[in-house]
C-alpha cells in the first residue's frame, strides 16, 4: 500500500494564504484509468466558518472546509486522485444544478481566492480537481432571462430558448426550492454562436483563471450534465456543440479530461465519444446493472451490462463507472444497512476495468432514500451532510436545517456507527476495508 507525501500544514497554511504560489505547484501527470474519483457536494462536505441563516446554525460547506487539512488528510487517506465537485456557481438551489453565469463563484461557499487556493492545496496532495458545469442552460437569475422575458429586441433573445414571439414560452423549468424560493431555469439556443462562445469561455477560465497562459493554478477538467448527441431538447444541444465545447478547451490546457454524464440513462454514451467530444460518459446502465446484481444475488446482468459497455467503449476513450450517485437512493440503505453487500459492491466497483466514481458518504454506509414532495428538498435525504464524527455539530454542516416547510426525512443519527470518527482505525470497519482492500490497491 502506497501513499502519496501529506503536505505540511505550514505548506498548507501557506498555499492558503499566498495566491502567487498557483505558479509554482507542477502540473500532475496521470492517465484517466488511474485516477480514483471522488464526488462532493460542497454544501454538505464540511464547513469552516459557523455560518447562520437567521438564528439558524447551517453551516453551509464550503471552500474553507474543503481545503481544511483534515479534508485533505481523509481524502488522501482513502486513496481518491481526483475530486468532483458538484455546482459550484450561483444557483438559488441548494444542489446548484440551476446556475448563473458559471464565470462566477456561489458566494455561499466562499470566494475565489478562496477556491483557488483550495485548488492549490489539492493539487500539493495530487489530487486533481473537476468541476460539474451545466452547459445547456442558465438559471432565470440572470441578466440573460431578466432581459429578454417579454422582450423580443433584446440582444438576448436569439441566445435562448423561447418557443413564442412574445418570448413568454421556453425550454426550461420552474419549481420551489429547498428553502421556499423559486428556482427557474431555461436552455441556451446553442445553435448561436454568441451564446456557444459565452458557455464556452466561463469553462476556459477556470482552467486558467489568471490568463497567464500556466494552468498549473487552474482545475483539471469538468463533468458535463445532461449532455445529449442528438435528440432530446434540441436547441444544437448535440454532438457538433459538445466537440466545438472540448476543442476549445483542450487549446487551453491538452490534457483536460472532460466526462459526461449521458442524458439518456438507457445509453452507453458511446455516440458521445466522438474524437473531438467527451474523453469519457458515466455508464448509468452498468451501475443499475451492479446495484440490481448485489440486490438480487444474480450477477448475470451485470456480466451482460460489463461485456457490452466493454464492446462500446472507442479506443483513447473511457467509462467513468459508479455504483451510486446524488440521484440514486443510498446503497446502504437500498441493500438493508447490510454491510456485506456494501463491501460486495465497493469490490464490484474496484474491480472494474473502469475509472471508479465514489460518491461521498457510501464509504462509511450513509443512509437515505429519496423524500415525497413538490420542492427542490426531495432528495436531500440522499445528500445529507457528510458525517465526519458521531455526533452532529461543527465542522459537520447542517444545511437541511433551511428547509422551508415539513423538512424531508432525516437517516443520519449521532452515534448510529455511519461517521469517519467511528470508522477509521476500526478494523472490520466499512471504511476501513474499502480503503485497505480496495481503493490502496488502484494507486501505483
């Protein structure tokens, strides 16, 4: 079992202090099938600075928690290279899929200064940073919609989706957030180039985000939501956008490594694979293939699903491949806290010829099935807090406490065993036999 050098925290002190030292940090060389992923949703990952709504302690995660030496220290800990990050832009829901102009940081989590120096404090560890982006829309909080809503001549009208002359009509969505607002969202027209160029520059930035031509300080590449080859909502949401999209980005850093995840569940991605597209999809098929093998004690499927995302996959091309994600129930709980079939599906996924994704929180066995309801609050039952100790308090977030209304069901539970204080260390531990036999063995 190997492990990468820990950093100092006076280095780590000083990465977070001194912005002049992005330069300084060595790009990190490491191929796609090597790379560990590990997926975050920073407004549950860990805070750093007590915030309130009100006279509520929600403790919002955030840039701080993420680059807090502890944070490091456990993902180096487990073995992860690579860390994606979900929405981290302005967004009105919590989740951040709805967001603004990706050129700007949600100020929930904290400031750029502060993410890039998160950014350098991970890369002093190895660890590359992704970033999730959504490229076929932008939230109605934005100068785009607030321009040209009922308004023709604005210079915005031919960038979006609007289905009448009135521009009243669009593409797009409207829907109550987690904490009582309104969260609206309409697609690009990505058939103009203006809006093509605007989508496509916000990504070129934080790949080097001073312009200095060195993206040593910058992020490693993106993960594409909801991107389709042809089809779907139309609007050039296809395959022609998704290739301009990565060829520019690679003029700016060659080896961005650039994965989505397909909008069409049943699909193996491969029509997104292009040369010029994606490097690598997210195989939804071969996920519900192992969760439904290790449910059924019946391997057949997933053998079949293996065999055929294999024969798909073009050559130079790769399959980001998970077992769970924010949009699926909890394993721990869909497999009935039973700890076997968890480690059954943790050996699955690293077993697999494929880049393995981890979404945070499986690890240590968190519980959570999806909620009823009509908001945005539905499935934070599958994204509750990520538990660092038995019991809940600082520096663990509590952001489901600004739930408007009825809150969702709530499955974490002090001193319920599912917590990194009460796993690590513990021999026979969730944690401590997915790090020792399982991830340790993918790193070189």
């Amino acid at each position: 079992m190997t492990f990468r050098p820990t950093a100092t925290s006076a280095v780590l002190a000083a990465l977070l202090l001194a912005a002049s030292a992005h330069a300084d940090t060595p790009p990190i060389v490491r191929a796609p099938q090597d790379e560990v992923i590990y997926q975050i949703m920073p407004i549950a990952w860990r805070d750093s600075n007590l915030d309130t709504v009100g006279s509520v302690a929600t403790r919002f995660g955030d840039f701080g928690g993420l680059a807090a030496t502890e944070s490091l220290d456990y993902l180096q800990y487990l073995g992860v290279t690579m860390v994606y990050l979900q929405p981290i832009f302005p967004s009105a829901a919590y989740h951040g899929y709805q967001h603004g102009p990706a050129d700007q940081l949600n100020s929930r989590f904290g400031t750029e200064a502060q993410f890039l120096a998160f950014v350098d404090a991970a890369h002093a560890r190895g660890i590359k940073v992704i970033l999730d982006f959504v490229a076929y829309g932008i939230s109605q909080n934005s100068p785009y919609y607030a321009s040209a809503y009922g308004n023709p001549s604005s210079t915005y009208d031919p960038w979006l989706a609007f289905t009448n002359a009135a521009n009243t009509s669009y593409v797009g969505s409207l829907y109550t957030t987690w904490n009582g607002g309104q969260v609206g969202f309409i697609h690009w027209n990505l058939a103009n180039a203006a809006a093509v160029n605007t989508v496509t520059n916000w990504a070129k930035k934080w790949l080097d985000p001073n312009g200095d031509g060195n993206t040593a300080d910058g992020v490693d590449g993106f993960r594409l939501d909801h991107a389709w080859a042809s089809g779907g909502e139309g609007w050039g949401a296809n395959i022609t956008f998704w290739e301009t999209w990565c060829t520019a980005l690679r003029t700016v850093r060659p080896d961005v490594f650039i994965f989505c995840e397909p909008s069409d569940w049943g699909n193996y991605g491969t029509d997104l694979l292009t040369a010029n597209a994606f490097d690598a999809v997210i195989t939804k098929p071969w996920q519900f293939a192992a969760r439904s093998a290790v449910s059924n004690r019946n391997a057949s499927g997933l053998y079949s699903s293996m065999a055929t995302t294999v024969a798909a996959v073009p050559a130079g091309k790769f399959i980001v491949a998970q077992t769970n994600d924010h949009d699926a129930n909890r394993l721990a709980s869909d497999f009935g806290s039973n700890n076997a079939r968890q480690l059954l599906a943790a050996a699955i996924l690293f077993t697999q010829p494929f880049t393995p994704n981890i979404y945070y929180g499986d690890e240590i066995g968190m519980k959570g099935t999806k909620a009823g309801g009509t908001t945005d609050a539905n499935d934070i039952p599958m994204r509750e807090p990520f538990k660092w100790q038995a019991v809940a308090g600082a520096p663990m977030s509590n952001y489901a406490a600004a739930v408007a209304g009825t809150p969702p069901p709530t499955y974490s539970a002090n001193n319920d065993g599912r917590s990194v204080q009460e796993q690590k260390g513990v021999a026979g531990s969730i944690l401590e036999t997915i790090d020792r036999s399982s991830l340790c063995a993918r790193i070189p």
